[in-house]
C-alpha cells in the first residue's frame, strides 16, 4: 500500500510536488459544451454537453462504434472536437495536456526498455536523473510491481504489462486520466483484481478518472456515474450512489447494471425507465 509520505521528493519541473497536496483538489473539473465531432461528413458526437466534477470517477458504455474512444481522444487533446467547446480546468486539452493521461487496452511498453524506464516514460523530460527514477519506483510500488523494477516487458504477464502502463499514467500525477477498455484484453480474475488496483490508487491519488468499458458490471462496480451514449448523444445518466467496498453480487448493483444494459440495448432514442436513472431529453 502507497501513503502520499512514499511520494516524497522535490518537485520535477512540470509537474505539481507529491507532498503537501491540497485536499481540495481531488483532480480536474471537465466540461464539454456542444461538442460535434464529424468524420468526412459522418458525425459521430453530436452536439455532446457533459460535465465531469474533480475527484468523479465516470464511466462511459456503449455499442461499438458509438463514439466512445473518439470522446477519449477529444478529452485527452488527441483530436480535436469539429465544433463545440472541451475545458480541463478551464484549459484546452491540448493546453492542458501535462494533466492528462489516457491509458489503452494495449499496455504500449517500450519492449528494448526495462519496467523502470518504461515508466520514467510518464515524466515530462529534464530534472536530476535521481529524482525522476525515485519517482518511477513509487509509481510501481503504488502498483505493487516494486520488485519488476529492472525487468524487461517480455518478462511480465498481461496484468503486469497493463500495471507498469498504470504506473506510466500516474507517475506525472494527472489530473484526469482516461481509461479506455484497459481492462479488455485480461482474464476475469486479473480483471477483477485490476478494478481493485484502480479503486485503490483512485482513493490514494487525485485525479478525475473516465473510463470506457464494455463490461457494464465493471462500470458499475467502480463509478459514481455511468452514461450511455447513443447516436453521438448522453442517452442516458445513471448515478451509482453506493459506498465502497461494493460487494459483488450486490442487488441494488444488479438492478443499476440492467437498467443501463436496457438502455444501451433499446431501440431508438433515450429510454425511459422505472427503475430511477435520471432521464436526458433527445
Ligand atoms: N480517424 C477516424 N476517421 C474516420 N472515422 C473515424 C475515425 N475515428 C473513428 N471513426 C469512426 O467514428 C465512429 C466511432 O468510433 P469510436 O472508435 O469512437 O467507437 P467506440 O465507441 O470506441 O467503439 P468500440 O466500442 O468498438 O471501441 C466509428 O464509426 C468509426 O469508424
Ligand atoms: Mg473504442
């Protein structure tokens, strides 16, 4: 287990000192207002308002091909909307972007650099070499990988690999880090123990987490909110308001996760429903 004491060390350029956080800023505030986003004339985002509180863990779902990683790639300053407004903490994401860590399916390691380094990877550049391989270890310690330190990615298992890309995205301390399917490519078991690392270095770290999955259990079992987006559009909002630790299996979650299975999965435009998801007009 971290402690922000494991994080102390002076602060690299670029990035905020690990000590001395203040409480109060529990990671970026994000706002999307009128976002459009058209390829060659398709438009997959459509007129997309969406706002994201500091310190919210949200999740989005949807059908394949419904915009999800292309509402990523916007938030993350990847891409650019085709109209609308995108704001991290006021900022542009491509102003922004030293705040900003997406991490992917794929764990995207360096395979000719050892874990360590791959690592180091998440730091912007310069600053004494010391500091920035104290930082790395803390990262992986946070991830509970302190021992693969000076491993090779060949060397590692799935959920190892998708680890040392955890402990890439945190070592800059983001404000806001996207997820999208990160989970997709492992076993159940390792799944289930990576929502648990995720929850568990979202309490110790502040940053705003958004996460794309096709698993619905999952984004019930880790957010605060659930959307669904449907036809370039947030068809619908669910707010899972159950404390953590969640216990699996628990019905109040099995009733959020068909409520949003029946959304994702109704026909036409946003679907009304008994069962309480706060309902978002067409
Ligand atoms: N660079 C691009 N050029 C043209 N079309 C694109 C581009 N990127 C995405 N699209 C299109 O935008 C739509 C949404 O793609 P996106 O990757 O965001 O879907 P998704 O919801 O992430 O799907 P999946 O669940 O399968 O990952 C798709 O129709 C896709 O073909
Ligand atoms: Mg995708």
């Amino acid at each position: 287990m971290s402690s922000p004491a494991r994080w102390k060390c002076a602060p690299l350029r670029g990035i905020r000192p690990m000590l001395d956080i203040d409480q109060s800023a529990l990671g970026a505030d994000v706002a999307l207002i009128g976002v459009e986003k058209r390829f060659d004339g398709n438009t997959v985002l459509s007129r997309l308002d969406l706002t994201i509180r500091a310190g919210e863990f949200l999740s989005i779902v949807g059908k394949s091909g419904c915009g999800k990683s292309t509402l990523l790639r916007l938030l993350s300053g990847l891409d650019q909307p085709s109209s609308g407004d995108i704001r991290v903490d006021g900022l542009t994401p491509e102003d922004g972007r030293e705040d900003i860590r997406l991490m992917f399916q794929e764990p995207r390691l360096l395979p000719w650099a050892r874990v360590i380094d791959n690592v180091m990877v998440g730091l912007p550049e310069g600053g004494p070499v010391a500091e920035r391989h104290a930082r790395a270890e803390a990262a992986l310690r946070e991830v509970q990988l302190a021992d693969k330190a000076a491993e090779w990615p060949a060397n590692l298992s799935g959920g190892q690999r998708q680890r040392v890309a955890l402990a890439r995205a945190l070592v800059s301390r983001p404000r806001l880090l996207a997820f999208d399917e990160p989970l997709g490519a492992l076993d159940a078991l390792t799944r289930l123990v990576m929502q648990d690392l995720i929850l568990q270095v979202k309490r110790e770290e502040a940053f705003t987490a958004v996460l794309v999955t096709h698993d619905v259990t999952e984004a019930v079992a880790l957010s605060d909110r659930v959307i669904v987006l449907d036809a370039g559009r947030v068809a619908r909002e669910v707010v899972i308001d159950i404390p953590h630790p969640r216990p699996r299996g628990d019905a109040r979650l099995a009733a959020l996760e068909a409520e949003i299975l029946g959304a994702i999965f109704a026909e036409g435009g946003p679907v009304r429903s008994a069962a309480g998801g706060t309902q978002l007009s067409g």
